[in-house]
C-alpha cells in the first residue's frame, strides 16, 4: 500500500519516492502477478522482480525471483560491466 511505502521509506530515510500499485494494474503489465494457493484458497502473488530501464525507457534487462539481500549487489555489478 502507500502508507507501507512512506513508512518503509522513512524507517530507511532513502532519498527517492517508492511507486505503489495498488490496483496491479502495472503488476499485470509486466506479467509479475501469479495466482497461488493459500491455505486452500487462491490469491494473487507478485513474483520478485528486477526490471532495469535503460535511458531510452527499455527494458534492458530482467532478474527473475531475486533475493533481495543480494540484487543490488547483482544489478551494480551489471552496471559496472
């Protein structure tokens, strides 16, 4: 939700705005919405997803069910290439 998102970004004082989808629209776009079973009943999960846009707005490259404690690492190493 939004509010998890200014909350999230104040805890880690990080200096851009976090973007929320709240109605998956743009989740659908890329195709990162998969429907699981939870406790017997279906939900829509969002797959862990990297996209990085070059300068002309493309998609230039996807990391698919990342880590999150080792894709920045991963995504500046690509970078520095």
């Amino acid at each position: 939700s939004t509010k998890s998102h200014q909350n999230f970004c104040k805890k880690y004082d990080l200096p851009f705005t976090l973007l929320s989808d709240e109605e998956r629209t743009t989740l659908a776009k890329y195709e990162v919405l998969v429907d699981k079973l939870m406790y017997g009943k279906p939900v829509q999960k969002t797959l862990r997803t990297t996209f990085l846009v070059n300068e002309k707005g493309m998609i230039e490259r996807i990391w698919e069910e990342v880590d999150p404690d080792q894709n920045a690492s991963e995504i500046l190493a690509y970078i520095q290439k």
